[in-house]
C-alpha cells in the first residue's frame, strides 16, 4: 500500500476479537483497544458472486467476495468489490486502494453521509 | 390467559397496480373489517406496516392517512418500519397491543407501492439498509444472496438445480392463488436458463418488485367468539435480530435471527417444528428457503435443499411450504409480505384457501427483514 493511503481499518477489542468496520462496542460488549490495518494482510476468499442488476452509480457488473484475514490468528472478515470476474473461493487475494467505488450522490444515500473510497481485492 | 385471535382479514391484488399507497392501504383495511364485521368506530389500535413510503412515493403519515380514508378515529395508530419485515414487525405489534390488554380491537395494514420506480432505484432504496462499509461497494440484496448461495451449495454439496426446484414449486402453488403476481408455472429448464442477476443465481431465483397490500383484524381470544366462529390464535411469537454487517455472522449461511425468534416462538406456543403442519417462509430469493427451513428446525442444517429434491415441501408433501407462491411467485410488496404470510396461515387454519387447502392444525409464518437482519416468526393454532 502507498503511504498516501488510508489505512483499512479494523478495531480490536479487549477479548482479542477484531472486527471490519469497527463498532462503539465490540462482540464481547466492550469498547475497542486499537486498530488493525488490514490492508498490511492478505486475505482467503469465503465466498463471491457477481451482481449484474446493479444500482445507481456501481459498476456493472459487480463482482463482490467475502475474504477472511487471519490476524495474528485472529480471524477477521470483510467484504468488497473484487478487481476481476476470475475469482474462486480459495484465492488469495490482497486489498488494493480506490479513490472511488462508487458514485456518490448517484443512489439515494446523502453524498456527504458517508465515506465513497476505500479497498478492493485483487488475487495475490 | 386470553389468547390473541385473528377473526378477518384481507389481501388486494398484488402485482402492478396504478394505486399509490395510500389507496392500497385503504383497499385492504377496508375488506378486512368488513371480512370480521368490525365497524371502524371499534377499532383501538391501528398499526400500519410499510418500509419505504416516503422515499418511495413521497408519501409520509401513511397511518393517520389510513385513519382517515376509513373513518377509524380516534384509534391509536403507528407505522412499523422494519424493513422487509415490516409486515411481521407489525403482527408483533398488533399482538402485543392485544395481549398486554390496551386494546380490544387492533387492525394492523401492511403495504408497499414500489412498480413506478425502475428496478435499479427500488433495489437502491432497499440496499439503503445496508452498512455504509457495504453500501459503498455496491452490495445489494441479491447480491448477498448470491454471496450465500454459492457458499451454501458449496459447503453441502448440494445441486444448484435444487435452488431452481423452489421457484418451481412456488411458482406452481401461486397458480392457484388469486392475488398472486405471477400466476404461471415455470419449468426447471426456464429457471435455470433464466438471465444471471447475481451468480450462481438467476432472474428466477428473485422475487419481483411489487404493489400490494394485506391487513389483518386482531381481538382477544373472548371477544372473537362475539363476531366469528372462524377464527385463529397467535399461540407463539418471537421478534429477534442478527448483525446489521452481514459478514461478521459465525456462519453466513445461518440466520442467527431465524433461530433465535423461532426459538422464542416454539417455547411460547409450547410445540416443537415438528408440530407444524404448514409453513410461510420468507423466500425473496430461493437460497433463503433452504436457510429459514433448517433454521426453523424442520430439517438439520444443510439438508434443506434435499427436503425440496424429495418433494417433502411440496403441497401435498408432508410439510407444505409457501402454499401462497411465497414471495416468489405472489409478490414480494415489503411492508405487505409479513402480514400476507400470516394471512395465508390464517386461511389455511379456517379452511378457506380454496384449492390451495391443506390440512392444518398448526402453522408458522417466517418474515425476514435485510439479510436475515431483523425476524418475526409467527405460530398460529386453529381455534
């Protein structure tokens, strides 16, 4: 990853669990201890499929996969748009940094309501 | 304690119909009164389910609008937003209202009007429910049923023509559903030469966008007997959540809200899955069949799919279900599903589903709100 780059991510919590995206309180009910920046990680896709009725603003198509990273044998899952249809479950996959996923303002969400770039998976 | 009875109730046409929302919620509340003989003036508590009125048609107040349009002041009313289990969040409701003693006489109103907006702004408005974290990907609904489907027919092995063997059923028992959206059988080549929408799933492994609604006349179990012999109970009901972010679920091909609320649902009712006798489950897409049937109970986990192979699912099988057409085949108008799942229940338990009837003591509704986000699970018994 570029240095210019957000980090992706995840929050930690007191029972070891890490979670992507973060929450004001973690699984085990308590708030988080720290950060994990998964993009330092590769990843094993779980699952994907490729969405051909997409919404406004998205690529079309879309092809999306759950990956799980093992954090320090922590596991942790995420989602995302996937950078080629030639995926399977199984790959290797590591995240890679866009500007834009999908169009703000072009859906109904407010544009200014929430954050538009962010990591996709690309095959290791 | 007085058990809660459903003693009327009514679905309108579902499909694509020039009414706006306001005048499908009328068109329903009013031909369940008259189904109960319940004059407006009697009715207490009015809840109206609907997920998306306002950013659908513009249209927000639709409960005091209902109120009015059937001359029901001064009852007590709310709308129900739960998603696309709006309709079984509303059920809840109304059964709540009835069971805790605040009201004698609850109407609950489900309805959606959702054709006029193209296929790509609907699915928008519906994958506004998701996490900013998804949302911003592009993640749609179907697309988390693609998602789960392909891990689902993975882990177990199972044959994706038994994902088409669903909508062919359900497709086959709408046929005989009056009110239903597509009353047209598919065959088994049809549903899996269909145009892929999200792989492995295709056109007809989705529920279509719909108008429509359905209402539902609720009283204690002492005052039914004043109005009607034909009548059901709400013997088990149960209201639970799963993680808004879908991927951080242990099992993504388990609904942790289905197993949850159904538990709730059997322990109040006192009776097992075994005891149901026919079923309403929440089949937006194909793959969620297979989910709720497991989750529910009514066979082990990664079996479901077989229970569809052998017929067992079938209307004359040994658990019927979706006799309706589900969500598949009769339409899938969000706040109206969950209460129109119950309304074939209730007709079931009656005796009044024409050539849908099967035999049943006991039945049970599923509605599902996101992706296994939000559920209520209904269970009704014949009076």
């Amino acid at each position: 990853m570029s240095d210019d780059n957000p980090p992706m991510e995840a929050y930690r919590y007191p029972d070891g669990s890490i979670t992507y995206p973060g929450h004001p309180v973690g699984p085990g009910g308590e708030e988080p201890v720290g950060t994990v920046d998964l993009s330092e990680y590769t990843a094993t896709v779980l699952t994907w499929t490729t969405s051909t009725a997409t919404p406004p603003g998205v690529r079309q198509p879309n092809t999306l996969a759950i990956v799980e990273f093992d954090v320090d044998g922590e596991p942790v899952r995420a989602i995302g748009q996937v950078t080629t249809e030639d995926v399977e479950i199984g790959d290797e996959v590591e995240p890679v940094y866009a500007e834009e996923l999908r169009e703000p303002g072009a859906g109904i969400r407010e544009p200014e309501s929430q954050e538009w770039d962010g990591y996709q998976f690309t095959p290791v | 304690m007085d058990r809660v009875a459903i003693i009327g109730a009514s679905m309108t046409q579902f499909g694509q119909r020039d009414a706006w929302i306001r005048e499908l919620l009328a068109e329903a509340g009013q031909a369940a009164l008259a189904d109960a003989n319940v004059s407006p003036d009697e009715v207490e508590h009015l809840y109206v389910s609907n997920m998306a009125s306002g950013e659908f048609e513009g249209q927000t107040g639709v409960p005091n609008a209902l109120a009015h349009d059937l001359a029901a002041m001064p009852a007590y009313t709310a709308r129900i937003d739960q998603t696309s289990s709006s309709g079984g969040a509303g059920v809840y409701a109304a059964w709540q209202s009835v069971a805790s003693g605040a009201s004698d006489m609850t109407m609950l109103v489900g309805g959606e009007k959702m054709t006029h907006r193209s296929t790509a702004e609907a699915t928008d408005v519906i994958a506004s429910l998701t996490h900013p974290a998804e949302y911003k990907h592009g993640v749609t609904l179907p697309s988390f049923a693609g998602l789960t489907a392909r891990l689902y027919l993975d882990t177990y092995d199972a044959p994706r023509e038994s994902l088409g063997k669903v909508a062919v059923k359900n497709h086959k028992n709408g046929l005989d559903n009056p009110h239903a959206q597509f009353r047209k059988e598919v065959d088994l080549d049809t549903v899996l030469d269909s145009p892929i929408v999200a792989d492995p799933l295709r056109l007809y492994d989705f529920c279509p966008i719909t108008d429509g609604s359905a209402a539902l006349v609720f009283c204690p179990e002492s005052v039914a007997r004043e109005y009607t012999d034909d009548y059901a109970v709400i013997s088990g009901i149960g209201g639970a959540t799963d993680t808004h972010v879908v991927h951080e679920r242990a099992d993504p091909t388990t609904m942790g809200g289905v197993v949850n609320s159904s538990e709730i649902a059997y322990e109040m009712a006192d009776l097992e899955p075994d005891d149901v006798d026919v079923a309403e489950l929440h089949d937006m897409f194909t793959i969620l069949e297979f989910l709720q049937s497991e989750d529910l109970g009514f066979f082990e986990k990664g079996e479901g799919w077989k229970a569809v192979e052998e017929g067992v699912t079938d209307r004359d099988g040994e658990l019927p279900i979706n006799t309706s057409g589900g969500l598949k085949s009769k339409g899938h108008p969000l706040g109206a599903s969950g209460v129109a799942q119950v309304y074939e229940i209730y007709k079931q338990l009656i005796g009044d589903a024409g050539k849908r009837q099967v035999e049943a003591d006991v039945g049970l509704a599923c509605n599902v709100g996101g992706f296994g986000n939000c559920v209520t699970t209904t269970i009704m018994e014949s009076r």
